[in-house]
C-alpha cells in the first residue's frame, strides 16, 4: 500500500472586537499568511492544531468534526493500534427556528456571502456566511482555534444576527463517535487491490465513553466527558465551558447527558439586527499527561471561562506570533510564498515541544497511516524543524530514545542485536505494521539508519554533548550493533552484504545490497564511530570495517548507482538520487547528475507519484548549480499535489489522502539544505555550495533560525548569500 519508489512516492463577550473576515483588508504581507475561499463547497477541509491536538474545520465552521490528540492510540482485537478520533468538541448547532443549519447536496442554495479563513498567523479558523432558508436569513461567523499558548484548550466562538425576530436555538456539545467497521490488520495476509480504498483500512481508531454529565450554570453550562481508547487504559477528560451573553430574552436552558453525548441547548427570543455570542472553550487532558486529568481539566475549562475567550484568543496569537519570528520569506513568487508557509504551518500544527512523539505522516489531520510513525518523521519532516524549531525537531529524537526499549526488544525478537526500530510504531514504540505489509516489518530495516542519522544532526545542530551521550548515543549506537548482526561478511570476500530486504522502493523486495539501505547503514556505523570519539568514548572496533566494506553498487562505467545489486536499468532513478542528499555519499557531479535525470525521465513517464522523493530532487540540481533544471524540477515538488484553497497535501497528484506533511517537509528541505547552500556539519550549519534560487524566486530570507543556541538570518538574492545573527527579538 505504502509504494515509496522515488516516481510513485516522489468564549464569553461580544463581537465588537472581532472583524469579520471579509471585511478585513490585509497587508500584502499579510496575505501570504491567509488561506482562504468563498466556495463552501470546498474541498479537502484544514485542519489547524497546537501540536497536541488536531482539529479537521467542517464547511459551516460549526458541527462535530475529526479531532485527534497526540499519543493517544487504540488496539482492537485483530486490529493493528491506531490513533484515535477523540469525542467532538466543536458539535455545535444552530436552528433558525424553523430547520437545523446545515451543509445539503447543493449547500449553494442556503448559503451566501460566504468566505472562510485559516489564518496562519494565529492558527484560526475564521468562518462567515449568510444562511437563507426561504424568507428567514441569517448571519453567521464562526471562529475556531487550538490553543498554542495552552496544549490543554481549545475553543470556539459563534456569533450570529437574525434579520428577523423569533425564537432560535443552539445547541452546545461533547459527543462520542460510533465504532469503525474493522477489518482484522493483524492478521490479513493480502491487501485486497484495487477494491480497497485508504479509507477502508485508515479508520481512526475508538474511544469508549465512560461517564457524561451536563449541568447549567450562570450564563452558561458545563459539559464533561471523560472517555478511553479500546484496548489501551489512558482516561481522557474533556470539559467545555459554554457561555453566552446575559442579555438573552426569555431563554430556556436543557443540559442534557446520555449515552455517549454531554449537551445544553439553549432558546431565546432573537431581535432583528442584534448580534447574539456563544463561546464554547473545551479542556483536553489525558492521564498520560497528569494523575488526575479530570480535574485538571475542570480548572483549565474553568480559568477559561473567567478570562474570557478574548483573553485566551489573545494568549494563543501571541503563541504563534512567537513561533513566526522563525519563518522562511520568498519574494517574487507569491504562490511559493503561500506555499512555503503553509507547509511549516501544517507541520506545527502536528508537533510540539516537550511531547516525545514522532509526526506520523498525515499529522494531526486524520487517521491515515493509523497515525503510525514511520521513517517521514527522521528523514522528511525532522530536518525541516531542526533549525527553524530545534525544540520541537527534539522531541521527535526523543520519541525515539523513549522507544528504544521497544526497539531492542524487537532486534532480539527478530534474531538480532542492537536495536531494530519498527517499519510502522505506534505510541509506545512497538511495531503496529499491519499484517499483509509484514515484509516490511521485517525487512524495510533502512529505518535503523534514518533514526541514527536524525539523532546525529541533532548533535550538530545543537552541539550539545550532555545530550548526546545521555539520549542521542544509546540510540546510535544500538542502530550500529544492529547492522553488524543484519550484515553478512563471507570468508574471502572483499565486500560485506546486506541481503533480502525491501528497498526504499517498495515494490522490490528480498533484494540484495540495496543502494539506499547500504548507504544508511555505512553512515549509521560512521556516525556511532564519530560520536564515540565526541564523547571520548571507546569505538567499537567492528564499526569502522564494517562500514568500509559495505558494498554499494556502482557502475563505473556508465556513473550509474544501481538501484540495488543486479537491479535492471528499468528502476534507475528510482531510489538512487536519494544517495546525494540527504545521505551525503561522495560522488562526482557526472553520478548526481546521472540519478536526477533518471528521476526526472521516471517522472515523465510515470508522473511524480507519492510526495517524498519528488520534493527534494530540486536539492541535487541546486548542487550542481544547474538553475535551468532545478526550474523544471520545482513543480513536480508540489503543483500536483496541493488540494483546494488551503493548500491540503495529498500523498499522490491521484488519491485524496490528505494531509501528507511528510511532503511539506520534503518541499521546506528543498528550500532550506537546497536554495541556500547550506548543510549541517560537525561546524554547524554551513555554507557547503553556492546559492542558488529558481528564476521565479528574487530574494529568499530564512529569517531567525537557530543554530547551536544562536539565531541567524539568512538572505540569498542575486548578491549572493548573506548570514548575520538575527536582532533581538521582543519577548512575547
């Protein structure tokens, strides 16, 4: 299922200080911050997030919608654990007093004057229409967000203005979701092409509602919800503090809970042209954070309630606002600007400092993937955090050093040393791989590599050794042990082997001396010798031969780096332009060619395929300093795959599984290690060739990032490339 060939991969006042959106008019600056459309037929829906949790924004802005938290997975019997689809907190309601708001067949009918806004700045959701169902109309404006400043919140605020007088009704709630229809993953031994879909094996996984209560209070209700994931023992406790103005006339309030739903539904008489507000501020705490999350979340939906949703909203924008003093600034383009931002964007949304989780490769945006971490979160989106969020890129290391029991018990289950980090890992590290993929689970083993290379340019990027021998060398040295047992070194032979494997592209399986899992173990072997010595440490002596004696297959003749020993000439460009970067394998410029222009000539014949691969090829170009083919590759990297007015990631130009931000951090690699020149190194980050932008591009500025506890700017335009320490920033 998962082909990654490098062509077939590559709340509480009113609305007085709240604009709407169409009648905001943003800076030219500003834009390249907003996604927007007033289509509410739109396609695929944002999500937004804080890194902890997700939230998936439904047309209307209002009704219950996916929201996934981070660590917080199910296991069904059968079933291979999955993240799961927490109790919605955005299931609000709205009745004009004669039908419920909401999205039909031909939602143009009823809804006009439409336009929603994701606000990147602030990571908002802002939504406004006006709702005509025959002779009543009303207006509408919805806002949402995922508290940056507190990972515990979330809120949303409902404004609307009937243009005529009667009684109306909102309802208010935290409600479970059904169980999935599951198929039993652990055991399946075929994926059923072409008749299943990713949504028939990707359903998020189910929480169980254990206790619901709903009670009234002034001006307002409190709903509680606690639940926990099938199989798994973590409680989460989710509470809203609803409120609404005083001013209501003649209200009636019905706190309601039953089943797997905690409600309040609130009825007043409206005026025409008044605008009445509705907040809605839930609390999400698990006991994986805290002993005690109930009433932890109680005193956060409660100190929200007393600051108010203006307070908290303000807390949040001054979250993100921190976090955008670290953005990438493209001028010339503003489809590349729009572009960039929103795929940093989308990887904050799905990461956060502190956590010890791995990104899986749809984020916080759905199930996809059961929100398994592969290797898209070592390789793909770590080094596009490393330097523009180095707090949050460490946790993502971490996940790994918290899971390397995990992985040792693995290596040991499969006949093994060291340490063997799962193809697919759930929270706790375990391999979740489904069944009629088990060929991966034991043999897609480049992974180890991935994870050993990501803890080692962490040190270089941070320089700190106190981390390194306390978390990063436990992990590169177990990855190392483990090839010294996976390799195999026959008597009288110059050159060692690694035998029956699944390469990079997965399609080809029980391979010998794959290109890219040989050069990921060789490094992996250097990099344990060289933090050895760093921390003045004794190498072990089978490390430093073995990597010298690990074949890789190379065709000296034609520059030709074989996709895998013996592999004919119909996969080439498959894997090996991956050899340059990000592995780093010395090559003459006539070999880096040579792999990108036998990517380049599968792309034309095969299309770009998933979006990993793809993303950086543009890198290769920027090396050999070849402005006209990085031009030409610079589309295949995204075009294709941006769904909609949010920019929503699809993992192929052809299957809507989105959001795929394993590309988003492929494409900002391209931008970041590519356009600028410069790469990690035991020194640092540093200029390692000339600069080079796409024609379309007239000034790039990495602006504010962080290297070794410094912060830098980083221009590059056509007089040439510029690196100065950035001025200091105002606390926020």
């Amino acid at each position: 299922m998962r082909t990654v060939v490098l062509t077939s991969y590559l709340c509480l006042q009113g609305l007085s200080s709240w604009l709407p959106a169409q009648q905001q008019a943003p800076s030219p600056a500003d834009s390249g911050f907003l996604l927007t459309t007033s289509d509410v037929g739109r396609s695929p829906s944002p999500f937004i997030g804080n890194g902890r949790v997700g939230l998936v924004i439904p047309p209307l802005g209002i009704g219950p919608s996916e929201s996934f938290k981070a660590n917080l997975y199910e296991h069904g019997p059968d079933d291979v654990p999955r993240i799961v689809l927490i109790p919605a907190w955005n299931a609000t309601a709205i009745h004009d007093g004669q039908k419920w708001i909401r999205v039909g067949a031909e939602p143009s009918r009823s809804v006009r004057a439409y336009r929603q806004v994701v606000d990147m700045r602030s990571g908002t959701a802002r939504t406004t229409y006006d709702w005509v169902n025959g002779s009543r109309q009303m207006g509408v404006k919805v806002e949402t967000f995922v508290s940056r400043a507190d990972g515990r919140a979330g809120a949303t605020r409902v404004g609307i203005t009937p243009h005529q007088a009667g009684r109306l009704r909102l309802r208010f709630a935290l409600t479970g979701w059904p169980p999935p229809k599951r198929l039993p993953l652990a055991k399946l031994g075929r994926y059923d092409r072409p008749s299943w879909e990713p949504k028939d094996v990707w359903y998020p996984g189910h929480m169980q509602v254990r206790s619901r209560e709903a009670s009234r209070q002034p001006w307002g209700a409190r709903l509680t919800l606690t639940s926990v994931p099938l199989g798994r023992t973590i409680l989460l406790a989710q509470v809203s503090a609803v409120t609404w103005e005083m001013d209501l006339a003649n209200p009636t309030v019905d706190p309601i809970a039953r089943g797997d739903t905690a409600l309040v539904e609130v009825a007043f008489d409206a005026s025409p042209g008044q605008t009445y507000s509705f907040s809605q501020v839930t609390s999400i705490v698990s006991s994986g954070e805290v002993p005690e999350p109930l009433e932890q979340a109680r005193r956060v939906a409660e100190a929200a309630r007393g600051h108010g949703f203006d307070r908290l909203s303000g807390e949040n924008a001054r979250a993100w606002k921190a976090r955008w003093q670290t953005d990438i600034e493209i001028e010339g383009n503003p489809e590349l600007q729009r572009v960039a931002r929103s795929m940093l964007f989308y990887l904050l949304c799905s990461a956060d400092s502190g956590t010890m989780l791995g990104i899986p490769p749809m984020g916080l945006s759905s199930g996809g993937y059961y929100g398994h971490i592969f290797w898209d979160s070592d390789t793909w989106m770590f080094p596009s955090l490393l330097v523009t969020h180095p707090d949050i890129a460490r946790s993502l290391v971490a996940f790994r050093t918290r899971t390397l029991g995990a992985a040792q018990r693995n290596a040991k289950l499969n006949g093994f040393s060291g340490a063997m980090y799962p193809w697919e890992a759930d929270e706790i590290g375990n391999e979740t791989t489904p069944n009629f993929a088990v060929q991966n689970a034991r043999s897609e083993i480049h992974v180890n590599g991935d994870v050993a290379i990501a803890q080692w340019q962490y040190f270089q990027a941070t320089a700190d050794t106190s981390w390194l021998a306390r978390e990063g060398f436990p992990v590169i040295r177990g990855t190392a042990d483990f090839w010294v047992s996976r390799t195999s070194c026959k008597p009288g032979e110059e050159r060692c082997h690694i035998e029956n494997v699944v390469s990079v592209a997965e399609g080809l399986q029980g391979v010998t001396d794959d290109a890219y899992t040989n050069a990921a173990a060789r490094k992996n072997l250097e990099i344990a010798t060289a933090a050895s010595k760093t921390l003045g440490k004794p190498a072990d002596p089978r490390w430093a031969p073995l990597a010298a004696r690990l074949h890789l297959p190379y065709d000296s003749a034609s520059h030709f780096f074989r996709t895998y020993e013996g592999a004919p000439d119909s996969t080439l460009g498959y894997v090996t332009p991956l050899l340059a970067y990000p592995l780093a394998v010395p090559m003459s410029p006539r070999a880096k060619r040579a792999q990108l222009e036998q990517a380049f000539a599968q792309i034309l014949k095969e299309g770009p395929g998933a979006m990993m691969g793809s993303t950086i090829l543009s890198v290769g170009a920027a090396e050999l300093n070849d402005r006209a083919m990085m031009d030409t590759l610079l589309p295949y990297s995204y075009r294709e795959h941006m769904k909609g007015p949010f920019l929503m990631l699809s993992e192929t130009p052809t299957n809507d599984a989105v959001n795929f931000v394993t590309g988003a951090g492929g494409f900002l690699q391209q931008v970041l290690y590519g356009w600028t020149g410069l790469r990690l190194s035991n020194r640092g980050l540093e200029p390692a060739f000339p600069a080079l932008l796409p024609s379309s591009v007239k000034r790039l500025v990495l602006r504010n990032i962080a290297v070794r506890g410094k912060r830098y700017d980083v221009t590059v335009d056509a007089k040439g490339r510029r690196i100065v320490p950035s001025p200091p920033r105002t606390p926020q």
